[in-house]
C-alpha cells in the first residue's frame, strides 16, 4: 500500500470520528471498537492493523487541531514519544 492510500484511509477514519464527535482523548475500548471494526471491514485490516489505523486517525486530528505546535517540541502532549 502506498503512502497516499494509508492517508485516505487514516482521513476516512478520522471524517467518521469527527462525525461522531467523540473526544479525541477517548480510552474506552467499547467505544473504540466501532472505529477498529469500521477499519477492518472497509480496508480489510486485521486486529493489530485496524488499531494503528485507528490511533494514527486520532493523532492526525489532534494534531490538525492544534495551533500549530510543533510536535518535535510538544510531542508528549499528543503520546507520540518524539524527543
């Protein structure tokens, strides 16, 4: 899969997320079971796949809304991990 595939597949994830208006910071598995269901059935993704797409879905909105902070720098407030 190419870079430009995985990205409209994160963007589709992440159109449904905003559409449900969920919290960007939401844990419960319940919850999130409905978008890693939603990935596996329409990218035919499995288990492990369908939650990197899915986090990856939440990151990118996080860090579309954001004010323009520099992940480098504010990483941690994302979990992203960069140093």
């Amino acid at each position: 899969m190419d870079d430009s595939q995985y990205n409209s597949q994160i963007e589709k994830i992440a159109s449904v997320i905003l559409k449900d208006k969920i919290s960007l910071d939401e844990q419960d598995e319940n919850k999130l079971k409905k978008y890693h269901d939603l990935a596996k059935k329409q990218f035919h993704l499995q288990d492990e796949s369908a939650v990197q797409i899915v986090n990856e879905a939440f990151l990118y909105l996080k860090l579309k809304g954001s004010d323009s902070a520099d992940p480098l720098q504010h990483g941690d407030q994302f979990g992203a991990g960069f140093s």
